[in-house]
C-alpha cells in the first residue's frame, strides 16, 4: 500500500523526469502552481495530506500516463521505462536517420527515459517549431511511436520523401492524400500526396 510520503516523491520523480518542478507540472495541467507545494503536503497541525485525486487525473491526462505507469515513481527504482533516442530536429530532417518505416538508424544522439513508454522501436524528437502552440512548443520534447496505427484527430510526425519533417494533427487520411491541422492559427494546414509520404507515426507522449 501506497503511504503519502510515496505519492508525494512520485510526483515530485515525475516533475523532475520531465525537467519541470511540482509547481511547473500543476501549471501544465490547468492548476494552481501550489498544488503540489511543500506547505500543501500536510495541514496546520501537522497531519499527512493526500493529493486530490481530480489533481493527480488531470496531470496524468496531462503526461498521457497511467497510474500503473505513475505508481512505478513510488518505487524509484521502477520509475522509468527504457531509454529511447533523443533526435534533434535537424537530425530528423536528415534522410540518413530513418529507414522506410520511420524508424531512426545509426546512432549520434543522446538517450533518455521516458515515463510511460514501452514500445523498443519509439524514440524521441525535439519540437524546433511553433505551427503546433500552444500544445507544442519549441523545446518540447515527444515521443514518436512508428508501431502504433495512426487515426484521426492524432498528433502526429510525417516526413515527406523530400525531406521535411513536421508535427501535425491528422485530419484525414485518404488512399491519394493526408490532410494536416496546424493547431496555431498563424499557418496553414498542409495536404501531403501520398505519394510524396516517406511515413507518418503517431506521438504517443508529449514532455518539456
């Protein structure tokens, strides 16, 4: 069983995991930045406090993770799940990266773990631009999934056989084209022929 001191160091685990801070990770879920604060952790006469459970939800909807997935940060030692690459965007842009499938080949990049992830063929990309803020912005870090089918209304990462690597919301997916949202409204939609589609992979996690 769970005490309060092992659901308060698992959110403080996953914070730091995401190179955010307790108050940082309660902003990006839509709460107050003291949510998670030392001073909220137990009442004025000193009695344990548990997180509300509507806070834990909306940071875990936040990090698209499970709470099986969250309780592993009780247990530091089971925190994590495997490493994955970290590709940088100009590395992505570079055809020699990836084979057909959208699987990244060879190696010059970093690795780094990844709360949640379990797929060995996933890795992880850094945002350069901003056609996706204010979900994404740049620095953002996410995880790409080739393994995983892609449907409608997923964010997703496709690279044309030109070269061009972009982060969209797919919103349709036709046998002759693949429509694109841009969720700032500063840039266009794209509509991709598919015969101009190197791949197209579903990201499953989204980080700063």
């Amino acid at each position: 069983m769970f005490s309060h001191h092992d659901i308060w160091n698992a959110l403080d685990r996953l914070a730091d995991r995401l190179s955010s801070s307790p108050s940082g990770l309660a902003r990006q879920a839509g709460l107050d930045p003291t949510t998670f604060n030392k001073s909220k952790r137990q009442s004025p006469s000193g009695k344990d406090r548990w997180p509300s459970t509507e806070s834990l939800s909306k940071v875990l909807a936040t990090v698209e993770m499970t709470f099986e997935d969250f309780a592993r940060f009780a247990d530091e030692s089971h925190a994590f799940g495997p490493s994955v690459p970290l590709i940088g965007h100009a590395q992505a842009g570079d055809s020699g990266f990836f084979d057909d499938s959208g699987f990244p080949v060879g190696g010059g990049w970093d690795d780094v773990r990844i709360p949640g992830v379990k797929d060995a063929g996933a890795y992880c990309l850094q945002i350069a631009g901003d056609s996706m803020s204010p979900v994404m912005r740049p620095g953002d870090r996410v995880v790409v999934s080739p393994n995983e089918s892609v449907r409608r209304g997923d964010r997703v990462v496709l690279k044309t056989t030109e070269g061009e690597v972009m982060a969209k919301e797919l919103h349709r997916m036709s046998e002759t084209q693949i429509e694109l949202i841009s969720i700032n409204p500063d840039y266009d939609d794209r509509i991709i022929p598919r015969a101009k589609v190197a791949w197209i992979a579903r990201i499953v996690w989204i980080g700063t």
